[in-house]
C-alpha cells in the first residue's frame, strides 16, 4: 500500500496561514504594550499548537489518526483538525487504483524451461481501517505475494500453456491475490502478464521447429492437390474413351489455341494425331499462316 507518512508529508498552506497570522497578531500586541513578555510567549506557542492541529487530506485520501498511540479513526478528504500533542496522524492512506509491477526471473516451468515473466497487478483499497491495523507495508507485502504466486503458477504449467493460456493464468493469479489481501482490505482488480521471455536456443529450436511445421503442412497439402488432380483426371479418362468425338473435339481445340498464339509450342499427344490426322492439318494452317505472311 502506497502511504503517505505525516514525517514526509507535504507543505499545509492553510496551517501555515493560520500560524503566520497568530504570530502577527501576538507579536503586534506585544509591540503595542498590551500583553507582557510572559502573554506573548504564550501565545506563540498557542499559535504553534493551534496550527500543528489544522491537517488537509487530498480527495483520494484517508487520514489515519492516533491517540496516545491507539487508532481513534480517520479523517478526511478535506480539512479536519486534530488535538495537539495527544493526536497525531500517522499515515495518509491512499485510495485510487494503483500499479505494481512484479517479475518472477528464472523460474523453471513443469516441464523444466527457465522463464523471466513480467506481470502487473492493480490493486485498491476497500476498507482503510484494515489496511491500516493488519499490515505494515502494504505495497511490498503486494509484490512479495504477487511475485511468490506467480512463480508457483509457473511451476504449474508447462512451457506451452504459458505461452498459449496467458489470460487464462493471469486470471487465476488474480484470484488467488484478490484472496490472499482481502483480509488487509484490499482488493487485486486485475493481473496482466506483459512479457514471457525464454532462453534465446529454445527459442530458436521453437522457430526451426514452427517452420518445418509449417513446411510439413505445405507438402500435405500438395499432395492433396495432386491426388485430387489425378482423380479428375481419371475421371476426364473414362469420359474420353467411352466418347471418342469429345476426345477428337478437346484435341482440335487445343490446337487451335495454340496455334492462335504467335511463336507458341503445341504439344500434342500421337494417338490424337493418329486418329484425326491433326498432323496434316497443322501443317495446312502453317503453310496457310507462311503465304499469308509474304504477301503482306
């Protein structure tokens, strides 16, 4: 818990006002004659006093206050006053969402990987007077609990859930803190892992490893695409022999494309030349193309 000691605490605007203005008036009234020696060394230290008790908590802040060494309350936001000498404020407890960052470094996982893992915790005050009376320094008790628990999540897992599962597991760490400080009067709002970082080799062997996969995977699917062209092709056979004219008509249009096609290459197969003579007229449609050239 991130506090605020009243040893460190900030200048008090108004307390100092009130102050420079007791001693003004105590002051003057001694320079006029109208107290003795004895008056105006009272009254400074009243106005001492009196200042000393005037204390100022910001919005999201809780005062915790101390009489004779026992809690008597809190006080706050605003301004409140305290009775000097036996009151003191001891801390100012704040309340708003805070962030503390925790990283579990080498830690190994089930299957024996060591791993650096950065999380984050944020965390809040519910019940100020908990927080207050249960634990002496909230914010390191947090990242303590937080560090430890998330070490034991990783022993828990394996190398692959960590890097697959990080919601999952950032989840039941919240859990586990959120029931862990609960009886401090705190509450952990949300776990996020930021950073998972494994040796350099391993990750490596892991990328060698994806991309074989991945090689693999390609490979399959091109022999699915062959086999499968052979089927149609085997399918395209039967339809052929039982229907020679359709075998004779794909023939003649293949020709044609190709010959369509200046200074193309056609190749076709010798039963088709043989059976519809396609050689005799490939050699008219060249001769025919040669004359039709010189005579332009």
């Amino acid at each position: 818990m991130k506090t605020k000691k009243i040893t460190k605490g900030g200048f008090n605007p108004v307390s100092f006002t009130i102050l420079v203005i007791l001693l003004g008036i105590t002051i003057g009234l001694y320079v006029l004659e109208i107290v003795n020696l004895g008056i105006m060394i009272g009254g400074v230290i009243l106005s001492f006093l009196i200042a000393s008790s005037v204390k100022i908590a910001d919005q999201w802040e809780k005062a915790v206050v101390l009489r004779m060494g026992k809690y008597k309350g809190l006080r706050g936001p605003g301004l409140f006053a305290i009775i000097p000498i036996l009151d003191k404020v001891d801390a100012y407890i704040d309340q708003r969402v805070i962030v503390t960052d925790f990283v579990a470094e080498q830690t190994l996982s089930k299957d024996t990987v060591p791993v650096n893992v950065d999380a984050v915790v944020y965390w809040t005050v519910w019940d100020v007077e908990k927080a207050a009376l249960e634990v002496q320094d909230y914010e390191r008790a947090i990242a303590y609990i937080a560090q430890t628990g998330l070490r034991d999540m990783i022993g828990k897992h394996e190398l692959a859930d960590l890097l697959q599962e990080r919601d999952k597991i950032a989840e039941d760490l919240q859990k586990i803190l959120d029931r862990d400080t609960n009886p401090w009067g705190i509450t952990c709002q949300t776990v996020g892992i930021k950073d998972i970082v494994i040796p350099q080799a391993l990750a490596d062997a892991m990328s060698k490893e994806a991309q074989a996969e991945r090689e693999r995977r390609a490979r399959v699917i091109l022999g699915t695409a062959e086999t499968e062209i052979a089927e149609k092709f085997a399918e395209a056979s039967k339809q052929y022999n039982e229907n020679p004219v359709a075998l004779h008509l794909r023939g003649m249009n293949m020709l044609f494309e190709g010959l369509k096609e200046k200074g193309s290459m056609v190749i076709v197969p010798s039963s088709a030349l043989d059976t519809m003579n396609l050689g005799a007229m490939g050699g008219l449609v060249s001769l025919g193309k040669e004359s039709g050239q010189k005579t332009q």
